[in-house]
C-alpha cells in the first residue's frame, strides 16, 4: 500500500486490525479527499510531497541491530501519518496543513528512528533558511535519545558531506540550519526561533513550561511543525492527557481543527476487560509494526508474567497495548448522541409543556439556561433547546484556555454573550421570561450555587416573575437518578438538541463521579471541559421526575 488511500482503505474496512481511535484517523483521511480543495476546506493532498519524503527516508539506513546497514523501509502505517503530514498543504499558499502532529503509539513501533528522519528532513531538506531543529524531552538526556538517532542515520546515510556532526548539534554552515537536543533542564530558551519542534515521551512531561515557550517562539516560521511522540501515559491533567483528549475529540468530530494531526494506535478498551487483552488478536489491534519490530515471542512473553502479577499487567496494558491507566473514562456515549440528533426548529415547539434546568457558572465562565421537552406518543426522544451565555471581553482567552471554538460558536449562534467580563444575571432572567411566554413551562430547576438572588426574581415571591420555580442542589441525591436516565436516553439516540456543536462537545467532556452503591453525578473539576449545559439538562430531567402527572392540556406527553 504505497498510497496513504490505500492504508486508509484497508483500515475503515476492517481488512487491517486497529482500535477506535486509529479507524477514525484513517477514516478522516478520507473524508478530507472527498472535500478537498472545496471554499469550506481549502487544501489539498500532494501524492508527490509525500513521495519526497517516502524516497528521503527510504535513502537512509539503519544503524544497529538486525537491520544495521540496510535501507530503512516505511511499512504502510507509516507511509500513511508520515505521508499525510508532509502531502498536505494549502491550496493558495502551497503551506503544510499540519502544524502540530499528535503521534501516540505502544512501544516498539520505531518512534524514536522515525521522529529522527522527521528531524532531519524538516530541519535540512524543507527548503527553510535557517531552520531551527530541537528535539525536546523532559531532561537534556532524553533529548538526545532521538538526536542520536538522527545522528548515526547521518554517518550511516553518506550525509556527513552536507552535514556537519558535533556532539551537541548538527549543523549546515552554507545554509545556517542546526538540530539541537533541549531539555527542560536547559539553562535558558531565549533567542529560540523554532522551523521543527520534535517532543519526546509527551507523557513525562509534567507542566507545560517548556512545550509553550517553544509552541509560542515558531511566530516566524512559514511552516513550522511540532511532532510529538508518546505512549499512553496515566495522569489525564497533564500536558499529554490534554492533547490525548484534544486529540480524541477532533478524531471522534466533536471539534475541527484542520491543523492538527491526530494519530491514536491502541487497543480498545473493552478489550482490557476479562482475559482479552491475552489475546494475540488485541496485540496485533494496538501494534501497527506487529510482526517487523514488534515481536510476537516478546509480547507472549510479557503477558505470561502480567498474567498472575497485576502490576506487570497494569504496565503490559499501558506500554504495549497504549491503553491510559487511572483515567476516568468521558461518561456518555457521543454515538449514541449522534444518532439522536435531526434538523428541527424552535418555532415547531410553540405552546409544548416544558421544563427548564438552569446552571449559574462562576461570573466568568459558561453558564447554561436548558429547555426539556419530553416525548410525545408522535416524538420519541426527548428534545433540548441549549442556551449558553459567556462574558464577551474574555471570549477568546477562554477559547485558547478550553481548546473550543467559542468564537465561532457565538457567530453561528450556538453560544450567547453579555457585554464585559462578568456573566449578567438579567440576561438569564429574561430568557427564561421569554421561554415562559413561548412554550407552557411547567417547573423550573436551578442551582442555588452562584445563583444569587435568581431565584426570588423568577419565583413568586413579592418582586418575583411568578415561576414555578424549585432549587436543585448538585449533590449525589439530588442528581443520581435524573442523570442515569439521561445516560440511557443518550446511548439508545432519544436525546436530540437538533445537532448542537457546543452540546455535543459538553456531550465528550463529562465525568461522573461514583459511590459505592453506584450513585452518580457528574464533576466539573473532573470533566476534561466545560459540562455546564449537561448539567442543566439533568436538572431539568430531575424537576420532570417532580411533577407525577403529565399536563392536562397534552394527553399525548410521556413523562419518564
């Protein structure tokens, strides 16, 4: 398979075994041909660009091992993620699209040899005066690990007549470009002006002090790329648990971000449970090189002794099956949302019984008004109108702090905002004045936490709008039952909110916390993003369940 079509062919039709994650990469390949070079989707893929690169690294040869000496050989996994790196660009300005490629893979797929031919083709051969190269790990030693690499494949390769080989750099004088290992132990980053930023074992890497000052000192390069390479790590709040689910996001098409290259090879997670993650079928699922450097007899071996130890299978499940370890899992199924949504209007639910759950956020975040409408015997599933409001002065800081399209949001009409840089509590008043005189609003929940005086002004109190209005505490009593149901109706397609990107992203975000009698709630400071209008939703479901019987004047309502 020559073609990065190809592989990507061969993986959506399940003739090559590979995990979620791994079909979805494969399948957004495809997707893109079809759209490319279109006004929503301004690029294109360049077979001979990628070529370049395939002939470029096929030139050099190994240096160690049962290969030394050979020519290195791209095998169709690679050949399709390093090709689609390098044979995308943009339609006008003939630019790579990708900016930033996320590569996570088990070990002994090869990542550090690849990264190194990554290294030396962008920093050398990607026609950049002056590149800047810099392999970047947690400590000046790990560095070197892929600048090693990248220097043997130079004594061995016959480029040491246009590459100059030095113990801490290589380096064309003619041309004034340099690959450098750097550590996060370096005594200083200043004066750094980046063309190729190759980071090493993201998941060791435990703040982001280093990885932003060299993301941020690229401003002057035409096409600067920051490849990362890594295996599944085991904090979820970490620099690498961020770009995992960054990266889980664009692949499952929660958010878009044309720019970012994601590449997930795993085993699935069903298949840790039971005795499955044994089975050669879940190794050969999670290890694209299965079979070249990943030897079989080795993993026999590994998982003979992780049988009976369970730490050994703790680590066999992350390092080689690159499944992440004490994570929490995201709680509702984003197909199961999918397969809900439809195109439908507001206007259609004039005069229908509704019910509305309220989550006041902190004076600067998301706050959400959620309107429920039940099933009919006419309409099965259950529809939601989210309404979302956010301060307007600090939108775009925000976007960049939650890796969300706020922005566009707000244009499409997805998202709301209020002048300055607090939420307005009038704001959220009035729309649920408005929703009163639309739709026949039979009970409304709010949160008292953040709420302020929101309640006695719509309740009906002496300076109240005369609301049916009840307090719902997020507490695990209060929220359990209610959020059940909205995870059953999720997973069976009966919850629809007519496609809402800003809900579907909440949708992927959320994490429930658990007790022991398997009560559950859902947690923000767990969540990996803003879960706001979900739990709105679920308030709203919750003050359903407090009304017994449906509204009089519609027999057709099925209440849950």
């Amino acid at each position: 398979m020559e073609h990065p079509d190809d592989y990507a062919h061969a993986v959506v039709a399940g003739l090559i075994p590979a995990g979620k994650y791994h079909r979805l990469a494969c399948a957004r390949h495809l997707r893109d041909r079809e759209r490319e070079d279109t006004e929503a989707f301004p690029y294109v893929f360049v077979y001979a660009l990628a070529d370049r690169f395939y002939r470029f690294a096929e030139r050099l040869r190994h240096y160690k091992g049962e290969w030394a000496g050979r020519r290195l050989v791209l095998q169709p996994y690679q050949r399709f993620r390093l090709g689609s790196i390098f044979g995308w660009i943009h339609r006008e300005t003939r630019l790579r699209r990708y900016r930033t490629a996320y590569n996570e893979l088990p070990r002994k797929q090869g990542k550090s040899l690849e990264a190194a031919v990554v290294a030396l083709y962008v920093t050398f051969f990607d026609h950049e005066p002056g590149a800047e190269g810099y392999t970047v790990a947690t400590k000046r030693e790990q560095a070197k690990i892929v600048f090693n690499d990248a220097k043997r494949l130079v004594e061995r390769s016959g480029l040491r007549s246009r590459i100059d080989v030095l113990v801490a750099s290589l380096s064309r004088q003619d041309t004034a470009q340099r690959l450098v290992p750097l550590g996060a132990d370096a005594d200083s980053t200043d004066g750094l002006n980046p063309n190729l930023i190759i980071v090493d074992e993201l998941h060791k890497h435990k703040d982001r002090d280093l990885l932003d000052v060299m993301e941020t000192a690229t401003g002057a390069r035409r096409q600067p790329l920051n490849f990362q390479i890594t295996t599944a790590g085991d904090d979820p709040v970490s620099p690498c648990g961020d770009q995992h689910d960054y990266a889980c996001k664009i692949l499952d098409a929660v958010l878009e971000d044309d720019t970012f290259f994601a590449f997930i090879a795993h085993a699935d997670v069903e298949d840790a449970d039971g005795d499955r993650w044994l089975s050669e079928a879940v190794w050969r699922k999670a290890n694209p090189n299965f079979g070249v450097s990943v030897k079989p007899e080795d993993l026999r071996a590994l998982a003979s002794k992780a049988r009976h130890m369970p730490a050994a299978a703790a680590a066999f499940k992350q390092k080689r099956l690159n499944l992440w370890v004490n994570t929490l899992q995201p709680w509702l199924s984003i197909e199961g949302w999918r397969r809900g949504q439809s195109a439908w209007s507001v206007e259609e639910l004039a005069g229908a019984a509704c019910y509305i759950g309220i989550d006041m956020s902190s004076k600067i975040d998301l706050t959400a008004v959620v309107l429920v409408f039940p099933p009919t015997a006419a309409r099965p599933s259950w529809r939601i109108v989210p309404w979302c409001l956010t301060p307007a002065d600090t939108l775009l800081e925000r976007a960049h702090r939650d890796r969300a399209p706020y922005d566009q949001w707000v244009k499409s009409g997805f998202l709301f905002t209020n002048p300055g840089n607090r939420i307005d509590q009038a704001v959220v008043r009035q729309w649920v004045r408005e929703a009163a005189a639309q739709f026949d609003v039979q009970q409304i929940g709010i949160d008292p936490w953040n709420a302020g005086n929101l309640v006695n002004e719509l309740g009906a109190g002496e300076d109240g709008d005369g609301l049916p209005v009840v307090e719902v505490p997020q507490t695990m009593q209060q929220m359990s039952a209610p959020a059940k149901d909205f995870e059953a109706d999720v997973l069976d397609g009966l919850i629809d909110a007519g496609g809402h990107p800003l809900m579907q992203w909440c949708i992927s975000n959320v994490v429930v916390q658990r007790d022991n009698k398997d009560n559950i709630y859902p947690v923000k400071k767990k969540s990996r993003g803003r879960i706001d209008p979900v739990v709105a939703a679920i308030i709203a479901r919750k003050v359903v369940g407090l009304l017994p019987d449906a509204p009089a004047d519609d027999p057709d309502l099925l209440v849950a």
